[in-house]
C-alpha cells in the first residue's frame, strides 16, 4: 500500500468516525425561545410546496428555485385521500412518489416541515381525509369515534414508518412535524382524539422529534387545537400585526420559539368569485417584521400549482363554494413554477437576516401559443353509457349517493322513467337542496337544464310517461374546512316532479377517466346535439417543441378536459374568474399527434374549438354573482 493511499484512508476513517460521532439533533429551546439544530440556535424560513399539484418532471425545478430564493427549509402536506385511493389499496408511485420528492428535497440541501394530517385542508378534496370514510355513513370524521381512528391507525402504520429514517436526528433532512391542522377551527374539539394522535405520532416517530400544531388566533381556535406535549404554532396573513398575533401564540406556548406554519403569501379563488390577489409591499412588511421578532415563518404558499383532475376541494359559508383548478394563489412562484416579482422582493427580505445563495434564480420557462385547435369528433355522453359504465347499474328505489356506491370522484347518472303524462310544465327538484352538487338533466337524451346545491333546485319539465329522465351528478369536491366534512355526494335526498317522489332508479357509477384513456375515441354514430353533455375529441401538433401553455375555451360554458388522457381539470367558463387551464409541456408529445377531449356538460360553441395560450387568464370578470342566485 502506497503511503498516499495509507494517508488517504486513515482521513476518509476519520471523517466517517467524525459523521457517526457528531449526532445530529432539533429540539426547542424554552430557554432562549428558539430552536436549536445541532446544539446551536435556529431560524427556519421556508415555504410551502405541494408535490400532489405539480407534475413530478418539474419536482426539482421547483424545489431549486426555493432554495435560491433564500428559503432554509420547505413545508409540505401528505394528502391521505391520494395515496390510499382505496381501503387498504396504497399508492405512493409516479405522481404520488412521496418519498421521491423528500430525497429531491434532501439533495438540494433544504429541511423538512411535514405535515402528514390525517386531515391537511389545503383545499384539497375533503382536505385528505378520503371520502370513502362515508361508507360507514354515521362517521363522525376528525373526533375519536372508533370507526374514524381505526381507518387513521391503519393509515399512519403505512405513512409513519416511511418518514422515521428521515427524521433529522436519524440522519434524515425532516426537522418536525405537524399533528392534524387547525383542529381549533374544527366544531369537536375532542381532546381524546389529539391525545391518540399524538399518541401514535409518538409510537412511530420516537420521542425526540418535534411534534407541533397549527391554528388561527381566537380564543376558542387554540383552546381546542393545542394539546400538551405538542408545540403550539399560528397562522396568519400579513393583514393581522404580528406582535399582537404572537401574544396570541404567547398564551398556550409561554415560551419557546415564535411560528407562524402559513402566512398568507395569497389566497385561494371560489369559482363564481373575484380573483384573489395579496400586493408585494404588504406581504414583504409582514415577512419583514416577524423576522425582526425573531420568529420563525412558513409561507404559505410558496408555489402553488394546479388542482388537476377532480382534486380540488370546496369550503362551505353559508352555501356552498367550489374551489377552481388553478392554485395559483398569487404566490412568490407562479401556477407554471415561475419566478415573480413578489419572490424577488422576498428574496430580497429574506437576504436582511440569513445568507441568500448567490447566483440567479432560474428564469421564467417559455410559454407557447399553440393556436386554435378544432374538436371536429362529437359524441353524446349518453350514447357511450355503457363505455363510461363498465360495471352494471345498481337498482335503489331511492337515490343512494357516491359513497354508498364507493365512488370517489367525478360524476354519476341517476335514471328513472316519468310515472305519467306532464302536460304542463313541473318542476323537477330535490328535496333539502340535495343535490351534490350539479345535476345536469336530461328528458329523453334531450337536455333540460342544470341543478345546482344551494343556488338552482328547479328545472321545469313537460313529458309523457315511459320518458327516460337522467340526472347527471357532479361531484365538485367534498368541503374541505369548516364544521362538517361529513359531504356526502350525488342525489342526497329524493328527487320530486312537482309533489310526486321519484322513484325505481338506475345509477351508473362512471369511470370517464379509464374510457378516455383507454378506449378514445369511442366508435357511435356522429351526433349533432349542441347541448347537454357530449365529449368533442380532436388532435394537434406540436411544431417539434413542448412547452408549457395555456387552454382557453371560448364559447363553452362548463367541463372538463384531457390532454393525452390527463386529467387537466375542470373549466366554467361562464362562472370564473378562472379563463385558462395550466397545461404542463411535459404532457406534450413532439413526436406524435396530441389528443385532446372535452367534456362540454351545457351549452357548446357552434364550432367547437380550444384556443392555446402562451400566458394564463386567472381573473377574468363574470357576470354571475352569487347574490343573483339565492
Ligand atoms: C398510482 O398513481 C399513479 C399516478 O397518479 C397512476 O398512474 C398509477 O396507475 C397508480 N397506480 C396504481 C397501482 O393504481
Ligand atoms: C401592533 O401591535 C402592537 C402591540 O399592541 C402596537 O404597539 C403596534 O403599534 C401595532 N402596530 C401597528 C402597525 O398597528
Ligand atoms: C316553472 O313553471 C311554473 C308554472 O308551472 C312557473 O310558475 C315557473 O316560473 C317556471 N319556472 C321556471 C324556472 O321556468
Ligand atoms: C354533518 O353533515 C351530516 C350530513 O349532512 C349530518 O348528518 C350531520 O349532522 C352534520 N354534522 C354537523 C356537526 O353539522
Ligand atoms: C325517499 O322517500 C322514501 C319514501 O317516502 C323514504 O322511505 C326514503 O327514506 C327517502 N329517502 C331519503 C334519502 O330521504
Ligand atoms: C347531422 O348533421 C348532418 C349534416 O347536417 C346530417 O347529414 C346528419 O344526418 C345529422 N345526423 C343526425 C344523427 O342527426
Ligand atoms: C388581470 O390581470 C392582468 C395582469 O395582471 C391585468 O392586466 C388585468 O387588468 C386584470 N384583469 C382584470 C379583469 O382584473
């Protein structure tokens, strides 16, 4: 052995010994009110990111971009609902590679703020909690009720264990974690239920790690959300002053380290809704003076991203609100992962008071026009029944709703005849407002008009007995915050033609999805229907590159669409404020036609064509107000 090489290993033994020796650790200073990271004072700022609302090719391009901008640390939801489609059927591949996103996070060097729920809001579908919970329709979700905590333990075995070996002091890159979310703002505040929380968190995480909760400011928000032994943390908005919102902190948590875990850096849009912005000048003060408190920030959030498919959620005020596709939320970094002025101005903030790495952000990604692109191929939904309803329909007398029947998302049809001859116009309703949460009807294949919960319970129709009348119901996403997230889906309550209550139905579940990817484009007779719901298909090439762009619709009314049989989201057009679907140039294909089918469920454009975009329409007006409709 040369005497280099000798030299060589005695250095590389020593540097292991050293890496073995020097134990990694995260604790809470009460002392100093602070955290302590290795034995010496620490400040996170950071920022949230959702894997589960970006395409994973572009993970990394993300995640790189927060840490240019200064960030120490990334903030980050586990959506139960995503990754356990189905009881005891686990999905952590592809789109759901949790663990694959926490090693990008790892590589770039930035810590780990988890917060693994089980219920994570994030307007996300019933803010994670998976709706097949309502089988058992009595449930009573986020409180100790046996059925609730034996579908959470079985859930938590599987998740917990995957985040053990990256906890920070295991050598890991995840420096806390967060227990449920904002429970105080939840109707039950049942204390049993945190106390089994924390007292699995702890089987499976160990002692040492750090375990927190988050919640509003009000009295009754902390009172029922914190819970001894777990780190109280709050949230706000830079609207609130942040001194008094701390004294808030400061009466469940005396003393340790000061957290906001989501300041505002944006705010979500509500179909139907202005678009929501938060100014640059306001969100940098606020950032500003927390960090001259010394306090500790998450940014919520810090790229938003895209509700794709059908998992955006809804929040209930009154009635009920439907979140839109886009979650853009005005953040530092846009829906496409493109840097603001707002992250520039953070950066900037964020440069006072810790070390920013230099170098320039990445730029913006270009964006291209791809054009018009006619959809010449028509299809009535109702002619392709049997395609979209593989399995055979389920006979009720009465209306059964989606979790009845174990369908998660998207639409159902409800089909029955008229019991007699309505020579003058009736009403079709549904008792108790319960439709959940459009129904799209149909007489005969012939379109009548569209229910909608909370705002249209009537369409008159005229008919003769023996005619076939479909309800097409749309799921809009279970409510994600607030006292009752027990939403269940489809007809609720029986459905009324004037006093008479209808009965004897056939309901489809659907699986549009699998025929659109699978089976597209389906073989019937043309059809030459403009209205009710009917699929349009229709292809497009790409001039040899595939960047991000951006789908408008105009003419329609309300939908949903596929790019090569992606699920992109839905559109309404007609309701707003969003105009334009993000579509991720990574779902392009250069080499061969692209496909693209939307699903139009009211009024088509006489010659049906999607226009692409190279930049997003996120707050057009509408001449729809809620006021108008109650
Ligand atoms: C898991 O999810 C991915 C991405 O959403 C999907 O493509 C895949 O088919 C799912 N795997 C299973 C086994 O369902
Ligand atoms: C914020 O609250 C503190 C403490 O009550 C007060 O001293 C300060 O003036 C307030 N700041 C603003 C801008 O109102
Ligand atoms: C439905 O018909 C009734 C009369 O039968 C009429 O009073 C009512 O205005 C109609 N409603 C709509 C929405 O057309
Ligand atoms: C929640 O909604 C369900 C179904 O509508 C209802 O049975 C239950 O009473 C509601 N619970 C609360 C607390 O409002
Ligand atoms: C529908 O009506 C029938 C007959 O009156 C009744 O037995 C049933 O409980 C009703 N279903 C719902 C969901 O209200
Ligand atoms: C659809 O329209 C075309 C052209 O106007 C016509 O030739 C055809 O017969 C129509 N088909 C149906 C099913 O009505
Ligand atoms: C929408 O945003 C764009 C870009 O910020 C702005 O120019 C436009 O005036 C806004 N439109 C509306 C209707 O607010």
């Amino acid at each position: 052995m040369g005497l280099w090489l000798y030299i060589l290993m005695v250095a590389l033994g020593g540097l292991q010994f050293q890496a073995t020796a020097a134990v990694s650790s995260f604790s809470i200073d009460y002392e100093n009110n602070c955290f302590l990271k290795d034995g010496v004072q620490f400040r996170y700022i950071s920022g949230s990111i959702h894997y589960f609302r970006i395409p994973p090719a572009y993970w990394k391009d993300r995640l790189l971009k927060m840490y240019m901008s200064g960030l120490n640390a990334v903030q980050i939801y586990v959506p139960w609902n995503y990754h356990e489609p189905l009881p005891g059927i686990y999905n952590f591949s592809e789109d759901r590679d949790l663990e694959g996103f926490l090693d990008l996070v790892a590589q770039l060097g930035l810590l780990v703020i988890l917060r693994p729920g089980p219920y994570i809001c994030a307007e996300w579908d019933m803010g994670g909690l998976p709706s097949w919970l309502l089988a058992e329709p009595d449930i009573i979700l986020r409180t100790s009720d046996p059925g609730f905590l034996q579908a959470v333990n079985k859930w938590l075995n599987v998740l917990l264990p995957k985040i053990k070996p990256r906890l920070y002091h295991n050598g890991g890159n995840i420096i806390s974690i967060q227990v449920e979310n904002e429970y105080g703002s939840y109707y039950a505040c049942d204390y049993d239920y945190m106390r089994h929380l924390l007292a699995v968190f702890r089987l499976y995480l160990g002692k040492e790690v750090v375990l927190f909760t988050t919640d509003g400011l009000k009295e009754s928000e902390l009172r029922c959300g914190t819970l001894q032994d777990l780190y109280a943390t709050v949230d706000f908005g830079p609207e609130i002053n942040e001194t008094r919102a701390f004294e808030q902190q400061r009466l469940v948590e005396p003393r340790g380290p000061l957290v906001n875990s989501e300041y505002y850096t944006g705010w979500l849009d509500y179909w139907g809704e202005p678009h929501s912005t938060k100014s640059t000048a306001v969100v940098t003060q606020g950032l500003q003076k927390m960090l001259e408190l010394g306090a500790n920030v998450n940014m919520y959030m810090f790229q938003g991203g895209t509700n794709f498919g059908y998992w955006s959620g809804a929040d209930y005020k009154d009635n009920y609100f439907p979140i839109v596709t886009s979650y853009d939320y005005d953040a530092p970094l846009s829906e496409a992962g493109d840097p603001t002025e707002k992250l520039y101005a953070i950066r900037t903030i964020i440069g006072k008071f810790q070390v920013v790495p230099a170098g320039p952000i990445p730029p913006p990604t270009p964006k291209f026009s791809y054009g018009y692109v006619s959809l010449p191929q028509r299809v009535a939904f109702l002619d392709i029944l049997s395609l979209l309803s593989p399995s055979l329909p389920f006979h009720s007398s009465f209306p059964l709703t989606f979790e009845a029947l174990k369908q998660t998302h998207g639409f159902m049809l409800y089909r029955t005849v008229l019991p007699d001859d309505i020579l003058q116009p009736v009403s079709l309703s549904v008792l108790e407002n319960g439709v959940h949460d459009l129904a799209y009807v149909l007489l005969n294949g012939e379109y009548k008009g569209t229910l909608e919960r909370d705002r249209v319970n009537g369409v008159n129709i005229t008919g003769q007995l023996g005619d076939s009348l479909d309800l097409l119901v749309e799921n809009m996403g279970h409510i994600n915050f607030g006292a009752n997230n027990s939403d269940f889906k489809g007809l609720i309550y029986n459905v009324t033609l004037g006093s008479t209550i209808l009965s004897d139905w056939l309901i489809y579940p659907l699986d549009i999805d699998s025929a659109v990817a699978h089976e597209w484009p389906p073989y019937v007779p043309p059809s030459n229907k403009t209205t009710g719901p009917t699929f349009y298909t229709g292809v497009f090439k790409t001039p040899g590159i595939n960047q991000d762009t951006y789908v408008k619709f105009p003419g329609w009314s309300k939908g949903q669409i596929w790019i090569n049989g992606f699920n992109l989201g839905r559109f309404w057009p007609v309701r707003g404020p969003q105009k334009t679907l993000f579509v991720p140039g990574v779902l392009l294909s250069t080499s061969v036609l692209n496909t693209v089918v939307v699903l139009e469920l009211q009024n088509a454009p006489s010659n049906p064509k999607v226009l692409f975009l190279d930049r997003p329409l996120l707050n057009g007006t509408s001449t729809f107000t809620h006021k108008d409709m109650k």
